[in-house]
C-alpha cells in the first residue's frame, strides 16, 4: 500500500500497531504556574496517563486530555487465503472483484437485501449490526473494498475460501467530503469512515460473505447495538443502558460543533463537514476498547477523548461509488469520549472537533505529519475557545513553558516531547506556531491545512504558503518573539 506518501516506511515507528497516541492536557492556567503544577487540589484522579510506548506522563492539569489516534498504514497485501475445506470452490480475483462490485452496488443504492443476498452464515449477524446502528446514524454513502488487488489476488482453484483483507465503512449522518474548490486530489469527492475487517470469501454457487471480523481495532458500532442521538451538528452514540448521559452531551456537542465550523467558517475557509460523529461512555473499559489497537487501548487507559482518522476504500476498489474518495491517505474522523472529559467537555470537544476538520480538509498520510503540526493547531484552537475567541496575548501556562521547556536549540517540539512527560507543555509551544504565523501575516488556517497534507511543521510549511512580501517563518524567529511576548 506505500504509494507516494510523503514518508519513508523505514522511517515508521517499530510498533506496527500505533503511529499516534498522544495525548495532552491544556495546563491549566492556575496550574501551569511556575512551581504550581503539582499543587494539591488540583490533581485530577488518574494523573499518570501511559503515553506512546514510553512512559508514563504527568499531567499537569484538570482539563482533561486530548488525543488523536492514527490508525496504521494499511498492510501491504494483507490477502491471508486460507485453506479450509477442499470441497468448497474457491474466491478468484475475478470473484472477489465482481462480488465487491455487487456489494457496492447495493451499499451506493443502500438496498439492504442486495446486500444481504452476498452475505451467509456467519457474516449474517455482524452485518446486520453493522446496517442496523448505520441506519440509526442515518448514513448516506457506502463503500467497500480489498485493501488492494494485484494478480497475487489468484488463488489456486484446490484451496479453500479466502480470507481478504477489507475496507468496508459508510458516509455516516453528516456528509464529510473534500470541497471543490479546495484543488486537493480529492476534490469534489466524500469521505467514509471506514475501518479494516476479515472477510472470509466462499465461492460454492456465486461468491458470498462466509464470516466476517473486525481488525485489530474494533468501532463501536461493530461493538453493540447502539444508542444514537442526534444533534443539529452532532451525533452522539453509546451503550443503550448510558441514554441518559448520550442525550445530555448532544447540546453541549451541538455548541462546540457550532464554534468550530462558524469559526471555520468565519476564516473564509470552506468548511469540509456538516457535524460531527461522538462516541461517549463513562464506562471507561467500553470507551477504552472503541476503534483502538490492543497496544493503544492499554497506552489510553485514561484518556479524556480522542479523534481517530478513519480508512478509505482502496484506490483499486471494483465498483467503489466514483462520489467516494479513495486511496490510502486518512478519511475523515470520528470522536471519542470518555469518563474523564466531563469535567471540561465543551473544550475537549472543540479540541477533537478541530483535529476533525483539520484531517477532514487536509487529508493526510497515517504516519507523516509532526505532531506539532496537528495538536499545535489543535491546541491553538481550544484555547482561542477558552479564550473568548482569541488566542491569549498573555498566557501563564505559556509563559512557564517558555521559560521551563523552550528549546535552547531553537527546535520545534518533538513527536516524543509531545508523546513524553512534559507534552503538555510542548502542546502549549506547538500552539504558539500558529499564533506566531498569525501575527507575521500568515493565513494560519491556510498554513495549518498545507503543513499537514505535507507532513511538514508550520515553520517548514511557512515557505508553501507565504504572502507576497513574507519572509518564511523561522524557528529563530519564532522563539525571540516567544520570548518577547511570553
Ligand atoms: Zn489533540
């Protein structure tokens, strides 16, 4: 699946399972305080937060934390065939092609008994569930497809059905899309929330869906049977037995959704979404098994909430809707909340919502944008939010981690400063990228949306998309003025 992405797969993180997990915390102002962050009182329950393989992270506030986790690059050729029952005639390519034409066919006219007239035995009841709470998302699109098809996709007529590697997701209650105008490659076409799944292919009289699984992530609603509640541009989605709290955070999703897109909006951009997709439990052991890895699960083990890129159909998917984007860059995003974000949920969800946005309109590859990229313009944002609008011209959270964690090299933060102990302080210096872009004359909304699609940080990126008469950012730069002004 590498294409021309922008990263060097050697260059990818060990762990195959997790290119994201972070996670911040905004410091609070009180408690960022110089010699204050470990001030009793505020010391939210679970400050030790298991971050990105390394260690453990203190927190230094009570707002909450923020994360957005990036699925893995999709397995190169991931077509396991197993070999089960000679008996059974087996899934060709030219099978598994004309029956992921078939399956797509149904789900762009979403005819459900098409659909359910390719899937047998044990695929049944994952399916239904799937169709079932899709329904109740009122989603409006469909895709799906092989992770990808190659002349290897032949398989020898003696073995048996084939397990193949699927993309399979729908466009779901809000329409997420690439804007026309917006000259990306994707120009034009909406976005799934789609996730990886088994397919067992089994070819006895016309090829069928056998049995059906999950990847090693699991989305909630292949999980349960849902609760959904919808807002003016939120959905809100749970465990039946939690309706109570589902119904209650719909207002409070409405209101930051709202922020974020008039905000957007407000930027003279073109805002690439209608709403929001939000999966909430306070039951930390539901939210913390929702569309992540096992590895990521234990990492996030008291996470507040996070926002997850979604999967694409395969840019060789037979029959894909031509409406849908594909390829192997992100789709849009989907947002998860748990326990911990109900002390501040309106923040944490501009937060998330913000991440939304920003990989909805710059898709991005899985692995290659800096962190400081994408939860500096995160963090920028959310405290805009918490600040009436506009980003602080004096900040004390800012102003200790400027004078306690400011690179003496002049340096960006780091993916692993803001994966380690101190991110939360490297989250507030990420954030101050685009305010120091903003007051050198740069669009930083335009700045943020280009340096993610080209893995780069803001001050690399500054070069792309600088005014006529502007000089590109610079680390250097940027730090004097940070000193300057914080
Ligand atoms: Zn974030």
């Amino acid at each position: 699946m590498q294409n021309n992405q922008p990263h060097d797969p050697a260059q990818m993180p060990s762990e195959p399972q997790q290119f994201g997990a972070e996670q911040v915390v905004a410091p609070n102002i009180e408690a960022a305080a110089p010699g204050t962050e470990e001030r009793s009182g505020l010391t939210p329950k679970g400050l030790m937060y298991w971050i990105s393989g390394g260690g453990a992270m203190l927190i230094l506030a009570i707002i909450g934390v923020f994360a957005l986790v990036m699925p893995p690059a999709v397995p190169p050729l991931a077509t396991n065939l197993g070999v089960t029952d000679n008996k059974q005639q087996v899934a060709t390519m030219e099978s598994v092609a004309d029956l992921y034409t078939e399956l797509n066919t149904a789900l762009q006219t979403q005819d459900r008994e098409l659909f359910f007239s390719y899937v047998s035995g044990d695929a049944v009841a994952p399916l239904t569930r799937w169709w079932d709470n899709m329904d109740k998302f009122g989603w409006t699109m469909g895709g799906i497809s092989t992770v990808e098809i190659t002349d290897e996709w032949i398989v020898p007529a003696e073995e048996g059905p084939a397990e193949v590697q699927t993309i399979f997701g729908a466009a779901m209650g809000f329409s997420a899309f690439s804007p026309r105008g917006s000259g990306n490659r994707d120009a034009g076409l909406h976005f799934i929330q789609g996730m990886q799944y088994t397919a067992t292919i089994s070819d006895d009289e016309g090829p069928k869906i056998t049995a059906w699984q999950s990847g090693e992530a699991k989305a909630a609603w292949d999980l349960a049977d849902l609760y959904v509640a919808k807002g003016e541009h939120s959905i809100v989605a749970g465990l039946p037995e939690e309706q109570e709290l589902i119904d209650s955070i719909v207002p409070v999703a409405d209101q930051a959704a709202v922020w974020v897109l008039d905000d957007f909006a407000a930027a003279g951009r073109e805002v690439p979404l209608g709403g929001f997709n939000v999966f909430v439990s306070e039951d930390q052991a539901n939210f913390g098994q929702w569309f992540l890895w096992p590895q990521t699960q234990e990492w996030l083990f008291d996470v507040a909430g996070y926002a997850i890129p979604m999967q694409r159909p395969t840019s060789s998917g037979a029959g894909v809707d031509p409406l849908l984007a594909t390829g192997d860059s992100t789709s849009t995003s989907v947002v998860s909340i748990g326990p911990s974000a109900m002390s501040d949920l309106e923040r944490i969800l501009v937060h998330e919502f913000v991440h939304v946005v920003h990989f909805t309109e710059s898709s991005s590859s899985f692995v290659s944008p800096p962190r400081a990229t994408f939860e500096g313009w995160a963090r920028y944002q959310d405290k805009r939010f918490a600040n009436g609008g506009s980003f602080p011209g004096s900040d004390s959270a800012i102003s200790y981690c400027v004078a306690n964690f400011l690179s003496t090299e002049a340096a960006v933060p780091t993916d692993a400063q803001l994966t380690g102990p101190d991110a939360s302080c490297y989250y507030e210096l990420a954030s101050t990228l685009y305010r120091y872009a903003e007051v050198s004359g740069y669009d930083q909304y335009q700045l943020a949306k280009v340096a993610n699609s080209a893995g780069e940080n803001p001050l690399n990126a500054s070069s792309i998309v600088a005014p006529e008469g502007v000089a590109p950012l610079s680390a250097e730069g940027w730090v004097n003025w940070l000193r300057e002004n914080y």
